[in-house]
C-alpha cells in the first residue's frame, strides 16, 4: 500500500494537480485531512484530468492518526530539516524501504507545513533537497517528486526500445574496409606519417554511428553516393 | 550550464510553474521556443511565485536549433520511447553525463510533445516511467522532475575523461547543413517520399559519431575528400 496523505490542504487546485501526479506515477490511495474548502472540491477536479478516480476514491479524515492507522511506515515531509531526533532521508532514499510495508507520505499545509507534532507521528523524516535561494516547494510538485520516488518501489515496466538487427562484426569490418579503399582513393589519408593513427580515429568515431545492419547499409549507400556524384 | 528547453508551450501557468520548479532546484536557465501566446505572459507570472526571476531572465528563440547552439549535450523527454535509433535514459540516468558539460533538456508541447525531428536533434531521450493507466505528466511537473534529478548533478564532480573540446550544437548543426547540401546533388535522397525520414535517421546515426571538435572536423573532410574523388 502506497498512501499520500494531505494534511489540511488549502488549495483545490493543488489537490487535483496532485491526484493527477500520483496517478501518473500509479499511486491512488489519497488521504485528507480536513481540507480548508470542504469536500468534494470543483477545482481539485478542474486540475486533476485523468487523475480524476483518485479523487473519486479519496478519503476524507478528521485527523492525521485516523488516517494513517493502517499504515505500518509514516513518512513526514519537510522543507528544512526541524530540530528533532528523526531520521531525515533523501527522497532516494526511499527505495532503501520495505518495499513490502505499507508507506505513508504526509504533506502539510500549502503555508505552514506541518506542526511538530504531526511530525512526531511519523517514523522519519523525507527532505527534498532545494535551493536556499527559493527553496518552496508547490504541494502538488511535492507530491509529484514523492509519487515518482515511490513508483520506484513498486516495478513498473522497464523501459524498453526495438534497435533493429544489430550488425555483426563481420559487417562492420566490411564497411571499414570499403570505406578506406575508397577514402585512399583521395588526398584524405596521404600522409604516411599520420595515417594509422588517423585509421583509428575515424574508425572509434564512426564505430559509435554503426550499430544496427540498417546503420551499415545506410553508410554503405553513402559513400558510394559521394563517389559517384560530380559538381 | 544547465538549461531547460520548452517547445511551443501552449499554457503560460505551464511556464510558470516550470520556472517555479525550476528554481527550487537551482536551474536557472530558461529556453522558449515559440510560446503560443507571445511573451511576456501574465499567467506564467502569477503561477512563478519566487521563481518569477527565471521567467525575468527566459530566452525566447524561433527554433529548437538556435534555442541549442551553445549546447553540448541535449536530451529530449517523451512518454513513451519511439521507434527511434536513440538511447533512452531514466531520469536518474542523468547522472552517469558528464557534469562538466552544458546540458538542455527538451520538453514538447502538452498535446503532442516532441516531432521526430526534433528529437533527432538531442543525443539521447529521457523517459520518465509513467503508469499505463494514466501515462500523460503534466508539463510543469514532468519539468519539476527533471530539475530535481538535474540538481542531483550539480554536485557531483565532473567525471574527468578528457574527450577533447565537446562540439557545440552549432557545429554540428552546420556539419549536417554541408552534409545533406553534397548528398542532395547524388541520387542518395532522391525518393521525395522517404527523404524527410531518411534525413531524420542518418542525422540520428551520424549524431553518435560526432563528440568532439575534431570529429567534425574529421567528418567535414571526409566528405570534401569523398566528393572531390573521381574513380
């Protein structure tokens, strides 16, 4: 279970800009606590868009322990580290829990954060590092860093391309060695001293481009079509 | 440097809370290209709060190219990967690219992100994995992300692995102008129907190839070499 509770929020739109953020990231167990407007909220639906279900499944509390009472890990948020014996974790450092446990994130009030007693209720801290220079986060792009940290938790589907054929080595040398034949052709590779050397180079160069037979056909084509064109 | 690159945003409180995301994480160089409803932009400001002197500072461009030219690194962020010839990275990979050089993340529009082209441009993309459910992050927060992991590489110490001076875009943006000009006069491109995908697909393979300054100086020869040749 992956929880983001919202303690008193004020805004509605930073409750539907932060639905939507937590269901970008697969996380839909959203908890309030006394929401300044009430509840339901028109303008958290204006922001939420495709997040809208998680406002639809949202629960609604009068208290903080209420509702987190089924959650085995709390997590406060904070801007500054406060003055209190918890452990203040990067939001890396997230993936270093139970994957396995019931986590909470708890964000305070657009404004004043949280007390220090709704601090004590969580089992450490989670500081996202900004600049001192305006270090205020929105809520809703707190929420949206939290979620994306704790989608690592949870396995999402790798990310993941098609290449194309990759091309042997055999097709490679094959290139290199037409592609010098022709280049020796020209005044490119003439002087004896530096030619080996320059063999190399070109050759660690153009290496990076050629990676899949498409690759190789293509700069087949290209060198022949140089070859053969007249200005 | 560390820039962050729109691509004719359409909503100014986009903007602004990118640029509000932005600074929290302490990148401070903000790139526009073609904003939908001009600029300045009255909305961007009300939703910057104290990051209102990124969008004080914003550079306005009429092309990705230009926005780039002092770039030497650039991703591009797209939801789901293409079928494009490109390494896709998870933002967390941002941290293996060299911290010394000059980074610019690319962000399309909301309703349809990134063309192909112009995600031929950068040298890797970035996916932030996102639930199948509900794949679409909203622009500022998709920006919000970035910036927190870019912010991670600002303290990291440049890896030192002497490459030789990076080109810039500029460079390789005029080695591609003088490459695809001769391949034009061949009979290479000569299919106006796949012409625009050929480009787009060798600009990505040769792309690879070209790190440094010398190796486009290296290319640019070769290619006089080749078409200066008669068999």
């Amino acid at each position: 279970m992956r929880a983001i509770i919202l303690v008193e929020p004020q805004m509605g739109e930073n409750i539907g800009a932060a639905a939507r953020a937590m269901s970008n990231f697969g996380i839909e167990d959203l908890r309030i606590v006394n929401p300044r407007d009430g509840w339901p909220n028109s303008k958290a639906y204006d922001l939420a868009a495709h997040g809208s279900y998680v406002l639809d499944n949202a629960q609604i509390y009068t208290s903080l322990k209420s509702a987190s009472n089924d959650l085995n890990f709390l997590y406060a948020t904070t801007i500054q580290p406060r003055d209190m014996d918890k452990q203040v974790l990067h939001p890396k450092q997230l993936q270093q829990a139970d994957a396995s446990s019931n986590i909470g994130i708890i964000f305070g009030r657009e404004r004043s954060g949280l007390t220090n007693e709704e601090i004590s209720l969580a089992d450490a801290i989670i500081s996202i590092p900004t600049s001192s220079k305006n270090p205020s986060l929105n809520l809703a792009q707190a929420v949206a860093i939290a979620s994306y940290e704790l989608s690592q938790l949870i396995s999402l589907k790798p990310v993941k391309k098609k290449l194309g054929e990759l091309a042997s080595k055999h097709d490679i040398d094959h290139f290199f060695d037409t592609f010098f034949a022709n280049l020796s052709k020209t005044d490119f590779l003439k002087n004896p001293k530096i030619e080996p050397t320059m063999r190399i180079n070109i050759r660690n160069m153009l290496a990076r481009a050629l990676k899949s037979t498409q690759d190789v056909k293509t700069m087949h084509g290209i060198v022949k079509a140089l070859r053969k064109s007249d200005d």
